[in-house]
C-alpha cells in the first residue's frame, strides 16, 4: 500500500478520467486489438489519445504491450511516447521489458 509521502513515478489519470464509463473508448479498442474502431476512431475528432486508464497508460501502452504493433503505428504520431504510467513506463519501455 502506497503512503502519502511515497513517491510515484507516474502521473495518475485525470480524477474525471472515468466519468463516461468504465474505460476510454480508445483503450477499450486497443485493448481488444480492434484496427478497424481504432482507425476509425483516429479518423475522427477525437480528442483523448492522451487519456490514462486507472494504471496510468495510454492507449499506446495498451498497444504495446499486447504487441498490436499496426495500432501503435497509427497511435505513435498523435500521442506523446515519453508519457510515463505509474511505474513509470514509457509505451517503449512496456514493449521491450518483457
């Protein structure tokens, strides 16, 4: 259990991060390795490709770490790939710890 005067690596998400359901749209279609919703999702005006899920990753974590390597192609130029999670992993680093 983590104390308040220990410090994280990470930065948390948002405390409104969950406030349209359980899990962002994006991280939901990553994580089931769905290309099609994904790409159809980057096509629109969407607006949280920076969006963390409660460990503090991005969709471009999920992405690598499932090895859905044609949706982190299309991820890797709209997100920041120096965003840390919680235990302070890049998406790179999730990829190539393993």
């Amino acid at each position: 259990a983590f104390g308040l005067k220990e410090f994280v690596k990470g930065s948390p998400p948002r405390l409104d991060a969950m406030r349209l359901g359980k899990q962002y749209l994006l991280h939901r279609a990553t994580g089931e390795g769905n290309y099609f919703v994904v790409s159809t999702i980057l096509k629109t005006s969407y607006h949280g490709y920076e969006a963390k899920n409660q460990n503090g990753q991005t969709a471009a974590h999920l992405a690598s770490i499932r090895g859905e390597n044609d949706i982190l192609r299309n991820l890797i130029y709209r997100v920041n790939v120096n965003s840390r999670d919680t235990a302070g992993f890049t998406p790179l680093h999730v990829r190539y710890r393993f």
